[in-house]
C-alpha cells in the first residue's frame, strides 16, 4: 500500500530548558538552605544587586518572566524557613530565588513517541483542514521523561504544518506543594496562565513519576452527555516499579494526573476506546507484556485484567506485541494500530480491525507491517525502533506521527481504505 513519509523530522534539542527548582538538602537550622540565605541576606544591597544583574545577563534572555520565576521560588523557601519577606528588598528575595534554580534541558536526550488528537480549538480551518494537537514523550538529564506538545495542522492533501515553538518553554505548576512535600496520589498541574501550549512541559511531581512520565497515549473521549473531555494514559516510573495513570483535562488549562487502581495498572500500553460501548469504558491492554487484550470496566480509574484479543502471529511481531494508542472509529469498526517486535528485536507498525459493536472479535490484521526501521530512521539511542502512541482519522487519511529509534519523531499519512484492503 501507498504510505506517505512527511519530510520533516523533530529532534532532541537541547536547547530547550526551563527553569526548574534547584532542591538542596534541607539540614534544620543550620543545614545549606539557612546558611545559603543568611549569606545573601548579609549581603549590602549594592552587593545584591551586583550579583543579580550577573545572573540576570546569564539567563533572562533565555526563560519567560525570569524575575517573576526567582520571586516565585523565594516565596516556596520564605514559607519553608519563615522569613520575613516584607523586610527584604526585592533583589534580594530575587536573588535567593536564583540560588535554588538551575536551568532543565527537558529534550537534550530524545523527543519521541508522539500520540495526536484533534485540537480543542478548530476555529478558522477552512474546509479540509484540521488543527491537531500531538503530546510528545521528552527526555532529559538523568533520563527523565516529561510531556511536551506541538501544535499543528493537517490537509486532505496530506499536507502537515506545524506552529513555531515560543522562543521559551514553562512547566506546569502544582504550587499546592510544598518544599519538602512529593505528594502521592492524584495531583492537579496549571498551564501557566500567559504561556501556550506549546511551550508547557509536564514535568513528574509524585514519588510514582518520580523518573518520568512516559508515553502518554491521549484521544479525544466524547461523555455519555455528549461533553468532551481529553484523556491520556501512560506510564508512570519511580526508577523501579511502574504504574498506569491517566491524564484529565477539559481545557489544556488544568490537567489532572490520576493514578489507576486494579491489576491492569501494573503494566505499560494501556489505551483507551473514545467511548463507552455496551455501557462500559474500554481499554486495550498488554496485561502479560506479550500478547494484547481487551479491558472493561465501570470507572476509568480501576481497571482489572481482561480476554487476550490478539496473539503474535506473523513474522515481524513474533517476540511481542503492543498497541499504538487508542482505537480509531470507522464505519467498519474500531481500527487498532499495533506495534510488532521481530527478529532482531526490530520494532515495526501495523494494524487490525475490531467489530465494531464487539471489540473482542477480530475482524482483520495487517500481514506485512505498515511502518517498519529502514535506511536513517534504523538508527538512534535504541536501534530498529519506530512506535507511535497515537494517530488521527482525517477524511480517509490516517495521520500518523511515530518515534524513531527512541530519538526522534517522523510523520506519514495512510490512505485508510487501501489500509483495510491489505487486511486479512
């Protein structure tokens, strides 16, 4: 079949940073916090000041509202060591506030595993047009993976365009928490008011994601009243254990992180369906870490393991098999993309249909993959690798953003029809 690589690439850039608190170990009265704020507080203002301005002609040009960043984080250290903040003038408050930052390059080791929806806000597309939004899995120092988004617009002439990233990115704030506090359970994140879309970044905050969020699987999930609401599943890693967690948000302002409860959650991959069916949210799901299953339930936050749908079957997924994010609804049924591991554990992409009105009975798959590593896109950090976490019906096109080799992010367009022809 006719498969369209898009030109453009996205790459690890670590040119890209916010400012993020610098924690230093907090030792009582006499630890490096008191010590380090004593010694700016014993500065002379002309001292002070002297010393900002060195940091400011090092940084304000490279973040978003700097001053406001380093007021914000002395507020966090006033309230731990109850300073007075009203008898401290503003370029030392700024000041301390510079000491416990330091500057985070969120995508300097990779940018993969996109996953795309429509966009919330489709105002002004002219006909054939549709505005997307995608999530992209960033990693960073010490390989810690965050959420990033882009943009974008797609054409019934396969055409993508995706918007200018703002010249600096912010993170999402959870400012209900403390210094000292990594909260556990779920926890609501605030875009920042003046910053876009595009240029917030969801870092982890829970002892859970402590080493990352991983892999968010978004779709665009329609209520039995008929209210949208976008929801996203991924990985949440503390360095040992894993767990499955969902991403809520109605507005792209808030986002709620909410941990899943139940045996499904110990795995990776889950995906949501964009609706109930027969009464019940759907997922599918990789309960063994091997073959794909499907998941039902009466709460979209407790999930246990459900009927194997799917085995390894031909050649290029023999090791394993995943999915490659939510099911897409067609007049044929609920189209699956997965994910294959082969020989040379070489990742490849392809797809199957479910019955629409029983998504447990297999309709269709793919024999021959529809995306596969070849030629430059075989190398990067983890070899033979393309994934995506989710892809977009527009018209009779499949958008389809996917990850290179852990590295990168490449872009095709699939004509759906020829698709479904090449099942059997």
């Amino acid at each position: 079949m006719d498969l369209l690589n898009h030109s453009l690439r996205l790459h690890a850039d670590p040119s890209r940073v916010v400012v993020r608190p610098f924690h230093i170990a907090w030792g009582g009265p006499n630890g490096r916090t008191e010590r380090l704020v004593a010694e700016v507080l014993a500065m002379t203002p002309a001292e002070a000041r002297l010393q900002l301005e060195v940091v400011l002609k090092d940084f304000e040009a490279r973040h978003w509202q700097t001053r406001r960043v380093f007021m914000t984080r002395y507020d966090q250290i006033e309230e731990l060591l109850d300073l007075k903040g009203a008898e401290i003038g503003d370029e030392k408050r700024q000041l301390i506030g510079a000491y416990f930052c330091h500057e985070y390059s969120y995508a300097a080791a990779a940018l993969m595993n996109p996953s795309a929806v429509p966009h919330f806000d489709q105002s002004g597309m002219p006909a054939g047009s549709m505005r997307i939004l995608m999530s992209l899995r960033a990693v960073g120092e010490g390989h810690i993976s965050s959420v990033a988004f882009r943009e974008g617009i797609i054409t019934e002439g396969q055409e993508l365009k995706l918007a200018p990233e703002p010249p600096f990115a912010t993170a999402a704030d959870a400012s209900e928490w403390g210094e000292d506090e990594m909260p556990a359970g779920e926890v609501t994140v605030h875009r920042h008011r003046d910053s876009t879309l595009s240029g917030t970044v969801i870092f982890p905050i829970t002892q859970a994601q402590s080493k990352g969020l991983e892999d968010l699987r978004l779709v665009q999930f329609t209520h039995d009243d008929g209210s949208t609401e976008w929801i996203g599943t991924y990985t949440a890693y503390n360095g040992s254990v894993i767990q499955s967690e969902l991403m809520r948000t109605r507005d792209f302002r808030a986002f709620d992180l909410v941990p899943i409860t139940g045996p499904a959650a110990r795995n990776k991959g889950m995906a949501l369906f964009p609706r109930k069916i027969d009464g019940q949210y759907l997922m599918i799901g990789r309960s063994d870490g091997e073959n794909l299953f499907l998941l039902k339930s009466d709460s979209l936050e407790h999930w246990e393991d459900g009927a194997k749908i799917l085995t390894p079957k031909f050649g290029w997924e023999l090791v394993q098999i995943g999915n490659c994010g939510p099911p897409i609804e067609l007049d044929e049924g609920w189209l699956l993309l997965t994910h294959g591991v082969g020989a040379m554990r070489k990742y490849s992409i392809g797809a199957a249909l479910l019955d629409k009105r029983d998504p447990s009975k297999v309709l269709g798959r793919t024999p021959e993959p529809l995306l596969a590593a070849k030629d430059q896109d075989r190398e990067g950090y983890v070899p033979n690798v393309v994934y995506s976490c989710g892809a977009i019906k527009h018209g009779d096109q499949l958008f389809l953003p996917y990850g290179i080799a852990d590295s990168s992010i490449g872009f095709a367009f699939a004509p759906i029809s020829e698709l479904l022809k090449a099942m059997r």
